[in-house]
C-alpha cells in the first residue's frame, strides 16, 4: 500500500520554501522575499501559482517561470505545476523596490572573513584551461606566505581534489565543516569541494536548486577561518551557481578566463556580461593556452592569437596575464602538483607573476551598466520620480 503523500498545507509550506530558491537574477534576492509570489495553493498535488511581474514586457518572464516549475516540480507529492504570470499595481512595484534596496544593502551572511579577497575564477565555456588557472592561481598567492581558500563551486564538474591530490574526506567540527588543508610553499591552502563529499567517478545529477544551495553552504557552514585570499572555481558558463554567487558574495571579483580564439572570446564575453548584470565586479581577463613553444624555441600560436586582448579591450578591464600551453600543467593537474609549486616547471614564474598582478588589481566598483530588463528600467524610473519629488518638495519649502 502507498504511503499518503504531504497534506496541502504542508505542501504549500514546502513550496513556498522552494521558490525562496528562485531568484530574481537582475534584483538579486527571491522572489518570496521580493514579493513576487501574489498567490500559491496546491490541489490534488498540483501547485498553483501566480507571479506578479513588475512590466508586461518583462524579457525575464519565461526564466522566472522555468525557475518556478523546477523549483517546485522536485518537491515529493507535487504531481503538477501551474504557473501564471500578472502584472504588479504601484503599490506592489514601490514595496518590490524598497526590498531590493534592502536586499542590495544587505549580503548573505559567510564564514569568509570581510578583510579576505574575493576572487572567482569564470569562463563562458568547458575546456578552457579555467580549473588549471585557478588551482594554480591559489597555489602561486598562498606560495607567497598568505592563507588562501579554494572553493571549487563546479559542482557537476568538480576537479580541485585530483589538481592537489587530495582523496580526504571532509569532517566536521563545532557544527562547521572544516576545509581540507594542505601547505603550498610558504603559505597554506585550504579547499573546499563536492569531491571531498563523494567519490570522483559518481555523477552528481542535482538541479539548480541543489547546485545553489551546496554552494552557500560551503560559504556559510564552512570554518574558513583566517584567509587572506579566497579564489572561487566557478562552473563554466552563467547558470544558476554563478548568479546565485553574484547574490552571495557581491564582493566577490570575477576573473574571465579565455582562449586565444575569437570564438572562446565572444563566449567568455557572455561570463562577464552575466557577472555585471549582477553587479558583480570585472576585475580582469586571463588568457590560457596563449601560445606553444616546442624544444627549438619556435612558438606556435595553436588556438589563434589576440583573444584575451581583445576581450579585455572590449569588457575595458586588464589583460592580467597570459598562460602558454604547456604539458606540465595537465601533467602536474593529474599527479596533484600544480605547476605553480613546481621550482623546475617554466610555469612557477608565470603564476607567481599572476598572482603578483591579480592582487594589484584595484577593487573598484563596476561601471554602470546599461538599462536592459525591466528590473532595472523600474529602478531608474522610482530613482527619477523621487528625486523629482525631493526637488518639488524642496520649491516649496523655499517659497
């Protein structure tokens, strides 16, 4: 006999938890905490909801809606979602705003000490050097004598552990989980990944959702401890681990990570465009696989030339450094020795000379961006009637 399923109530309670979980990728917080959700009842194991948008034209409509559905479709008992979309009045668009101020104000709350820096490696696609350039980056900074953090945030393609050759598993201490660590030159690692959870040939097969949520925990639940430097391995591409960062840690300081090719350029341009509409900071780009020198000293430009300057023109950022093509780095990566604490390798120099650079980035804010959702055209518009307002105000009082 099969067991009954939730009640509604407590299926409309775990679905109003779920859609916490949904976020607004241009407001940057839920769409429960937002105000969004106008209304949610369930029946016979199929959610009902209504989410109320700010404009009519809302280009984030069918994200919002695909959100929802996966969101609530994971939960056990819920047999069918329905979702419709309404348009908010202005007294729904004025407490939308005032909560999205409040939310901007207000980060969520990480073990990762405010005087650390935040750095998150990303690129627009797989197969681009992006792993080797942040397990090395970490390396190069903590061979210096700093403690620096690495979190590698692919959860699906999780590769930190076989990069430093760990097979540890994590534990936990206090109610905190406690980073696997180990010593890099002077300095010290400390690492934080799925692969310390399970084993390295198991498929993590987890939705949005699940991604999201492993990543906050490894920012809220882990004993971090003193860090100087802390550098995120983001998954590649501008899912919902990369916008849920963006919300998480709005400090944080992407490094877009390309090829030579123009191809990965104009990919790697979308990682950046994502990383602003988020209001996160573009500190720079990192060119991999820049070029092959063979035993005669004749370099060979094998994935083009000019991609990591081109897009750093374009995005008007640094071209922090370039990294040729070397087989030590995917030898190193399979053995678990980055090249960067290699003393004979030719790449020691090169990270410990990124690494140098990277930290002499200014930590200045992005630039405006341009007005593209309706989010932010609603922004500009409450901006722009309440500064007319103080002005009238202002008229009056002086006459």
């Amino acid at each position: 006999m099969a067991s009954p399923g939730p009640d509604q109530s407590s299926l409309e309670l775990a679905a109003l938890g779920a859609l916490r979980q949904v976020v607004d990728p241009e407001l940057g917080d839920d769409i429960v905490e937002l105000g969004m959700v106008r209304s949610l009842r369930c029946t016979d194991g199929v959610v009902h909801v209504e989410v109320a948008l700010t404009t009519a034209g809302c280009p984030l409509r069918r994200e919002l809606q695909e959100g929802v559905e996966q969101a609530l479709a994971a939960l056990p008992g819920v047999r069918g979602v329905v979702v419709t979309t309404g348009l908010m009045d202005g007294a729904e668009r004025a407490a939308l705003m005032s909560r999205a101020r409040r939310a901007a104000q207000r980060p969520v709350p990480t073990e990762v000490p405010d005087s650390a820096r935040i750095f998150a490696v990303g690129s627009g696609k797989g197969g681009v050097g992006k792993s080797s350039i942040a397990v090395n980056l970490a390396a190069a900074l903590a061979a210096e004598g700093r403690v620096v953090g690495l979190l590698d945030a692919d959860i699906w393609g999780f590769s930190v552990p076989r990069m430093l050759g760990i097979e540890e598993r994590l534990e936990a201490r206090g109610g905190r989980i406690v980073p696997v660590q180990r010593p890099a030159g002077a300095g010290t690692l400390r690492a934080i990944s799925m692969g310390f959870l399970s084993g390295e040939g198991e498929a993590i097969m987890w939705r949005g959702l699940m991604l999201n949520r492993a990543v906050q925990h490894f920012l809220e639940d882990v004993a971090w401890g003193a860090l100087d430097v802390l550098v995120i391995d983001l998954p590649p591409g501008t899912g919902d681990v990369s916008m849920g960062l963006a919300r998480m840690l709005p400090r944080a300081e992407l490094l877009v990570v390309t090829t030579p090719a123009l191809a990965a350029q104009m990919v790697a341009g979308r990682a950046a465009d994502m990383a602003r509409r988020g209001h996160l900071h573009v500190a720079g780009v990192i060119e991999s696989m820049s070029g092959f020198v063979c035993e005669h000293g004749t370099r060979h430009a094998l994935f083009g030339e000019g991609g990591g300057e081109r897009l750093a023109a374009e995005l008007g950022v640094p071209l922090v450094g370039s990294v040729p093509l070397h087989h030590s780095v995917a030898a190193g990566g399979d053995a678990g020795s980055p090249v960067a604490l290699d003393a004979s390798s030719p790449l020691a120099p090169v990270f410990a000379g990124l690494a140098t650079r990277v930290l002499a980035l200014p930590q200045a804010p992005a630039p405006p961006l341009p007005v593209h959702g309706c989010g932010a055209r609603l922004l500009e518009q409450v901006e722009a009637a309440l500064a007319a307002r103080d002005g009238d105000a202002r008229e009056l009082a002086a006459g």
